[in-house]
C-alpha cells in the first residue's frame, strides 16, 4: 500500500519523488477533506518549472475532480502568483 511520508510536506509545497500511487492516495485524502467545502468553492492548483511536476498535477486533479470538486488549474507560475489567485478568482 502507498504510504504518505511527512516529509513531502514543507510550508507551501509537496517536495520530493512521489510515487504515483501515493499522489493518488494523497488525491482522494484531499478530496475527502475538501468535500466539506460549500459547493460553489473552487481549489486552485499550480505547478513551478520542474519536470515532473505535471505527471502530479494529473494525477492529484483527477481524484479532486472524482470526488466532484471544482478545480482551476493555474498551469506553471511562479509562487507568488499562487498566493495572489485566491483574491483575484473571488
């Protein structure tokens, strides 16, 4: 079974390799969490430069969009722009 390490975790960021399998087990924990959310609330997603990146943002979006929440993909940005969409996506 996939495992979650702590260390994946760091104040505004997953860092490290992930196996696939774990980034879905980290989608659908996500999903179950945020499904808690009032229907009309989105969660916004972005990725930075590196190359792997991408193969994450698939895989933990199809679990949030499974579960049935809204999802709006900044694509590759920097992390301030990041911080400011919440304010701008209302």
């Amino acid at each position: 079974m996939a495992e979650i390490r702590p260390d994946l975790f760091h104040e505004y960021a997953l860092r490290g390799s992930i196996e696939p399998a774990t980034m879905k087990l980290l989608g659908r924990a996500l999903a179950q969490y945020f499904q808690a959310l009032p229907s009309d609330e989105e969660l916004i997603v972005a990725r930075d430069q590196s190359g792997v990146v991408e193969s994450y943002r698939d895989l933990l979006v199809v679990e949030l969009l499974r579960a049935g929440l809204k999802v709006a993909d900044l694509g590759e940005v920097p992390s301030p722009l990041f911080y400011f969409a919440p304010y701008q996506l209302d």
